[in-house]
C-alpha cells in the first residue's frame, strides 16, 4: 500500500504551472524585444554562441528537481517493515459489563465512562504486555484480540456502548470463559483477566467459569462500578429513567458480595471503584507480581520510508543541471547533451 506521510507539501506542485507560465511569457517577451533589435537571422549569425535549447533545457531540469522536491517533501511511503520482537511482559485481558445498569451515574461521570477511563489508564502503563478487550452484557464477544497494538486498543473504547449488543443482562460467566480462551498458547508468562462490572449477574456461574480459569494459571481480578446505595438507569430521553414493566424505576446497586466471591475463586483481588483512581492503583500493583517472560512477537511497523531514490533523482538532476551552460562552447559541441543544431536566435 502506498501513502504520502506529509500529503499537505503536495500543494507546493501549484508552483510548477505558475513556473511554467512565467517562463513562457519570458520567452515571449525575449523575442518580441529581438525583433525590435533587428533581424532574428542577422542577429543569429552575429550571435552563433547563443543557444536558443540550452536555456529550455536547464528550466525543465529545474522544474523536474523541483516537482520531485514536493514529492520528498510530502514522504511517500509503501508497504511495511515485519518485525519479529522480543517483549517481556505479562497477557491481561479486560471484560467490561456494558449493560444499561453501567450507565448509572453514581460514579461520574458514568460506571461505564469511568471504566474505560480505568482501562485507558491501564492500557498507558503496558509497554511489553499484551491486551484484550472483551465486552459482556447478556451475551459475551472479543472486542479486541489480543495485541500488543496499545493504539488500537484505546480506539476501540471510544465506540464502545450498550448498543453493541442487544441482548440485555450479565452474563459474567460468558465473558470469563470466552476471555480464558482466547489468551495465547505461550506458557509462562503471567495472564491475568479483569472483569469490570457492577456485579449484577443474571446469568450464574460466574465462580465456577473464575475457578476454571485459576485451574489454568490465569488470575482473575473484579473491580465493582457503583455504590451500594443505588443508582436509577438513565433512558434514552434526556431527564427520564428506565422503569420495569410495572411503571417503577429502576434502581441499580453494586452487588459487591458478588464481585468478591468472583475474585476469590479465580484466585485474585476485588476492588471498589469509587471517583478516585485508588481502585486502578492497587490493580496495577497486583499486575506487577505477575510472572513475566520473553515472548516473541511479530509486528508490523511503519510504512517504509521512499525518499531515498528520489533524493538520488534530484541530485543527478542539479549535478546536470549545474553543467549545462546558457551558451554553446566550441570545446563542448562534440557532447551531444551541450550540443543543439538550433543555436538561431528567433
């Protein structure tokens, strides 16, 4: 695939046929003020040094340098280098509850804006690890496979929302079991999966998919969204909340009785996440007692750089450039390059 890193510099080719144009009219200008001098075919004659190619020449080198300056310029580049790195780091995938109880406002400015803040914040921290994303609600499906392209993972969270799936509910014990497959074969290295929810889980087995997860060596951590108090959901119109089929609005709490059984039995931690950003803290220091071990990646870097040849083309350019004179040398006329049977000054 080919680019132009710089694509704006190619405006800088408007120049050219204003260049052009200007040359044009000097030529025009030159002979008009021949003919006033005398005779073009006389004065050719009196003139035989005076070559009327050799000026042509050196423009059009000059226009062609400076065409492919504004190429340079604007760095074209095609394909990609391959890389194969050694990183040495840890595999943490993230499932995030997306249901409509996460856009309860009893954390600010949401449970589920303050989550991907969390996840955004911990994405910053990776350097050698791996991620991925998985999002859950009634039904579970990978977000993000797992990556090292911390880029892309914080795109994908700016997209995220409740309407990525329309089956309502929690389904935690999807998302564990989706997210302890979906880690790499690599052994060795520490992989942990963290779920953020508010704990509401309509489906059950959630203990069992964490300690089946801890079976296989991977740690399962839960940060609880909410407050024990309760929070009504909003809807879909500004000032209203979602109600039940009885006309009562709904008013969601963070189960955190659930969120620590979870934790335990995938063999990690549980974390209350409030409006600072202590909960993140002490996940990150729990992510750092991981084992972490050197694993081979293959990764595909920036588009390779193509300036080179142009440059070289520039160069020759100017090099001819600098060579061919205004005027005809008698010691030179044998080279055909400085040589023009039309010396007549017209």
């Amino acid at each position: 695939m080919f680019k132009f890193a710089n694509p704006e510099y190619l405006y800088l080719l408007f120049i050219i046929p204003v260049a052009v144009a200007l040359f044009v009219w000097s030529q025009i200008h030159r002979r008009r003020m021949i003919v006033r001098y005398g005779d073009p075919e006389l004065l050719a004659a009196l003139m035989p040094d005076v070559s009327e190619a050799r000026p042509k020449i050196k423009f059009w080198i000059t226009v062609a340098a400076l065409g492919l300056t504004c190429f340079l310029l604007a760095r074209p580049q095609f394909g990609s280098k391959q890389e194969t790195v050694v990183r040495h780091g840890i595999e943490t995938i993230i499932c995030l509850d997306i249901s409509n109880s996460m856009l309860a406002d009893d954390v600010a400015p949401s449970r589920l804006d303050k989550s991907k803040r969390i996840i955004s914040n911990l994405v910053d921290q990776m350097h050698d690890d791996k991620v991925g994303l998985i999002v859950f609600a009634g039904d579970a499906f990978v977000q993000l496979p797992i990556t090292t392209d911390f880029i892309s993972a914080k795109m994908f969270l700016s997209t995220i929302s409740p309407a990525l799936i329309s089956r309502q509910g929690t389904d935690i014990n999807e998302a564990i079991s989706l997210a302890s497959r979906s880690f790499t074969p690599n052994e060795g290295v520490g992989k942990a999966i963290i779920v953020i929810t508010d704990g509401e889980n309509h489906e059950g087995g959630a203990e069992d998919a964490a300690r089946a997860a801890a079976e296989k060596g991977q740690t399962v951590h839960v940060m609880g969204v909410g407050s024990s108090e309760g929070s009504p959901i909003p809807g879909e119109r500004s000032g209203e909340f979602r109600k039940d089929k009885d006309g009562n609005v709904i008013v969601t709490r963070l189960n955190e009785q659930m969120c620590r059984d979870i934790a335990s039995a995938g063999g990690g931690s549980y974390f209350y996440v409030d409006n600072s950003n202590s909960a993140e803290k002490a996940l990150q220091k729990e992510l750092d007692h991981l084992a972490k071990d050197d694993v081979e990646t293959t990764v595909f870097t920036e588009y390779d750089e193509q300036f080179q040849f142009i440059a070289w083309v520039i160069l020759v350019l100017l090099v001819i450039e600098l060579f061919v004179s205004e005027s005809s040398h008698p010691g030179m006329r044998k080279f055909k390059l400085f040589n023009t049977d039309n010396n007549k000054v017209k």
